[in-house]
C-alpha cells in the first residue's frame, strides 16, 4: 500500500539528481581552488577580461582617458635630477600599480543593478502577464530560481569560462570558484589606463548570464516541469552561453595592443569571433540569438500547449504584462549603456540609441497592425518595445541616431511578421514568442550592425587599439559576412547544445508535465499555490 512517508519520491529524486550535477561541476574546478584567493595573477590584473564592443570604441581617444598610464604621470611629476635618479634605481622598484576610475566604476555598478531590474521583477511581469491566470505563479518562479542558479553557477565556473584567457573558443581555470576575485582585482575597460574593479565587471556580466537564461524559459512556458526547467539551465548555461560569451567578447584588453608587431600575438588569445573582428556591442548573438533558438528548439522538442490552435489561449494581464516591457526599457539603458565599461561619450550614444530605436520600432509595429487589423493593440506596442530593444543590442554604441532609428523602424515591421506569419510558417508553440521577438530582433539587429556602424552612415566604423584612433576604410558587404558568420556560429551552437540538453532532461527528470497536471495549471501542481484567491 502506497503511504504518505513515500509520496513525492520523483520530485526528491530529481532535486538530488540536480544538486550533483552542480556538485560535478564544482568538483571539477577543485585543482584551482588550490590557488590562493587573495592573489590575482599579474596578467589578468594589469588587464581584466574584456567587454563588449569589439574592436571598437570610439570614447577611448586619448582627450577622453581619464587616468593616463602611471609611467607618464611619474615623468612628469619629477625633477630632472629626480628622475635621474629614479632611473638608477629603477631596477630595484617596482611599477605603480594602476588604480581605478572610480566614475567608470560607479556607472558600471548602476548599470549591472539596472541589467538585474530587467529580469527581476521586468521580464517576470511580462512573461507573467502573457501566460493564463492558472500558470502565472509558474513562470514567475521559473525567472527568479533560473536567474538565482545562474549567478551561482558564474561564480563558481562561469565568469572563468567566459572572461579568462584559454583558447579561441572557451576560457580558462584561472577565476574557478572566485579564484582571485577580490577587491584589490582590476579589469580593463576600453581605453589604456583605465581600469574598475574587476569585480564590477563580473556582476555585470554575471547578470547578461542570468538573464539570457531566463530569456528561454518563454519559449515552452505553461507546462514544462519544474526540476526540467533547471537541469536544461544547467547544462545549456555550461556548453552554450559560456563558449558564445568567450568567443564574442573576450580580448586581453587594451593595454596589449603595445604595437602593430603585438596584435597577432593579442588576436590569438582573443575569442574566434572577436578575433574575427564581429561587432556585438551589447548582446545580439550572445544574447537574444542564442537564447531564441534554444527556446525554438525546446518548443519543438517539448511540444504543443494541450489544446493550442484548438483553444482560445489568451494572456491574463495585459496591464502587467505592459509594466513588465517598461521595467524592461529602463533596465536596458544600463544594459547597453553599461556595456560601454566607462561613463563617456559612447556610453551617451548607446543610451540615446536605446531610446530612439525603442520608440522608432513601437510606432513601425503599430502603424502596421494598425493598417492590417483596423486596430493598434496594447500587446503590439509592447512586444514592439522588446523588438526594438532587441535589434539595437548589438548596434547601441557603433551607430549614429538616425542609423538607430531605422534600425528600430526594420525591426518593429520585421518582428511583427515574426509572431504571426514566420510563426505559422514553423509550427512551433513558441508560448511567448522568443523566436520572433529576439531571434527575428537578433538576427535583424546583428546583420544591420554591419551596415550602419560604417563612418559613412554616421557609425563608430572599426578602432584601431594601437594608435587609437579610428580605421579609415570600412567595406559594409565585408563587415555584414562577418556578422552574418556570427550569426550562423550562434545558431548552430545554441541549437545543438539545446537539442542535447532536451534530451538529456527528457530521459533523465522528464520534461512536460502530465496533461492533467497542465489542465489544472502549473501554479496548483507544481508549485501548490495560487496567484488570484477565487
């Protein structure tokens, strides 16, 4: 006879099974735990892991730099006799150590707390709002524990894997465990000498991490099992994220760019794609790419709602979900602004450009569902915000206005045609339209990139870190090939990794609930709660 001392047996089992495989994956990085914490390695201290927008910056001109390197300012401070001196005893001492902009610094800390606003509570009240009233509580849960586990997951191997040097594709064990990340750590932003606490950066990225991840859940929201939901994280997170992450965005840092002789040797630690030479300024590929086809891919993996296409399913809040999309708009600013790692001139081009592509693809979406249904609905201005704030990522800090504004315009139009006529032409229950929101944003987002960051256009064009100053030719057909070889890296990494992680969930903890369980709602079944109390 069955008794209660055994009831919930599988939700047990799969939360052990979940719990050792993040013990695995720490007990992987035991050898460099050997390492002592409080000692970061000269290298990544003279330059942290790099940022965001590759090869180009257009702030970092010298009238911009807020600290010069220390041996120029000991030039000048001293008399000639001094440093006559001092070049005597040179040998014995050691270099000043650089020291941080505590301005950049401050940006990039607002910045990571605004990138976790998004998701905590922006993108829960959006995705919230679109799911029925019997799944809200589900989804809301599925964001807070997936952003909670990542941040744990990018202390412990993360951030390392990411923004370490390794080979061209991944990073290295030098920051496994938090491995030398401590106060007295500095990392680099994009001009030479000047540095912010490499800890800033690593909240900063960690909360991108986090976000992404929650991204997907959209996709298969309202019935997909709990203890699935956070396996597919786990595993999607380490194989997909993390390499996308490294080759993107990883460089040694400005102050490696020591000559023209040095770039060959820089180019070859940097990330594949950076090396290349792709311009993501603030996530497109890394992001919203990656994310939308892991979410496509579960759609098609898990399968349909239980009565989709056969059944009126229709989002419950409409006003939540409208908040939700302006949390989201704020939060961006940090999001792409921040990316920027210093509070300068480009930091102001991204911010504006958020702002001006948002609105630009809010009024594209609108005037055409407009035109097409009779009537401009509340959800179509949302869902255009998102597209615009999508399509601008990888643009925000490499275009000029007008550049932003079409790039806005293109994606509201596009996206539109994403969540309606692309998706019935794929067939998936893509639940929250991730794949015609940040896939179709993503993609248009990246290829546009490559146009309009051309001088010509208005755009940043590509920065020389050597002589630090712009490039001056720039070939648009050249630069769009190498966004769209980004592009199609993301897809095929992202899809095969999720592809894997799906079937690995699915005959391991299970991936769909049980069609009564779906019936009833998420909120009841898998969690023992409800939202509204009839």
């Amino acid at each position: 006879m069955k008794t209660r001392r055994f009831s919930g047996w599988k939700t047990r089992v799969q939360s052990v099974l979940l719990a050792a495989l993040c013990g695995v994956a720490a007990l992987t990085a035991l050898p460099a735990f050997a390492q002592d914490p409080a000692t970061p390695a000269p290298v990544e201290t003279a330059a942290a892991p790099a940022a965001e927008a590759p090869l180009v910056a257009p702030e970092v001109a010298p009238a911009d730099t807020t600290s010069a390197p220390a041996e120029v300012v000991a030039t000048e401070a001293v008399a000639p006799v001094e440093a006559a001196a001092a070049e005597e005893a040179a040998p014995a001492e050691e270099a000043p150590a650089p020291s941080i902009s505590k301005p950049d610094t401050v940006w990039v800390l607002v910045c990571a707390a605004l990138v976790i606003f998004m998701t905590l509570p922006g993108l829960a009240l959006f995705y919230g709002g679109l799911v029925r009233s019997k799944n809200v509580l589900s989804i809301l849960i599925q964001n807070l524990a997936v952003f909670s586990l990542v941040a744990v997951l990018w202390a412990l191997y993360g951030y390392s894997f990411a923004f370490t040097e390794g080979n061209a594709f991944i990073g290295g064990t030098n920051r496994v465990l938090a491995a030398g990340l401590n106060a007295s750590s500095i990392g680099a932003t994009f001009t030479k000498g000047v540095y912010i606490p490499e800890l800033a950066f690593f909240v900063f990225q960690g909360a991108f991490a986090c976000i992404t991840c929650a991204l997907v859940v959209g996709a298969f929201a309202e019935r997909v099992k709990f203890a699935g939901v956070m396996l597919f994280t786990v595993l999607w997170f380490t194989f997909a994220y993390l390499p996308m992450a490294h080759m993107v965005w990883f460089f040694p840092g400005p102050d490696a760019f020591t000559s023209t002789e040095a770039v060959d040797g820089v180019l070859a630690k940097s990330g594949y794609l950076w090396a290349k030479g792709a311009l993501d300024f603030a996530g497109g590929t890394v992001v919203h790419i990656n994310a939308a086809i892991a979410g496509l891919v579960g759609a098609y993996v898990i399968g349909k709602r239980t009565g989709y296409g056969r059944e009126a399913i229709k989002p419950h809040n409409l006003t939540q979900t409208m908040v939700g999309a302006s949390i989201l708009w704020v939060g961006w600013f940090g999001f792409n602004a921040g990316s920027a790692l210093e509070a300068g001139g480009v930091a102001a081009i991204a911010f504006v450009n958020t702002f001006l592509a948002t609105a630009a693809a809010v009024v594209a979406w609108l005037t055409v569902e407009w035109i097409g249904k009779g009537k401009p609905s509340l959800l179509g201005a949302a869902s255009g915000a998102v597209a615009g704030l999508v399509a601008i990522t990888p643009a925000a800090g490499l275009v000029g206005l007008n550049g932003a504004l079409v790039i806005g315009a293109i994606a509201g139009v596009v996206c539109l045609w994403g969540v309606s006529g692309l998706k019935r032409l794929l067939g998936a229950d893509d639940s929250l339209d991730v794949f015609g929101v940040h896939g179709v944003g993503g993609i248009t987002g990246a290829l546009l990139t490559g146009v309009f960051a051309a001088p010509s256009l208005g755009g940043a064009g590509i920065w020389d870190y050597v002589t630090e100053t712009g490039v001056a030719e720039y070939s648009i057909g050249s630069q769009v090939w190498i966004q769209a070889q980004g592009v199609l890296i993301t897809i095929a990494l992202s899809g095969v990794v999720a592809l894997v992680s799906y079937l690995i969930v699915k005959y391991t903890v299970g991936l769909r609930v049980s069609e009564e369980a779906e019936r009833e709602g998420l909120d009841i079944t898998s969690h023992g709660e409800a939202a509204y109390e009839s």
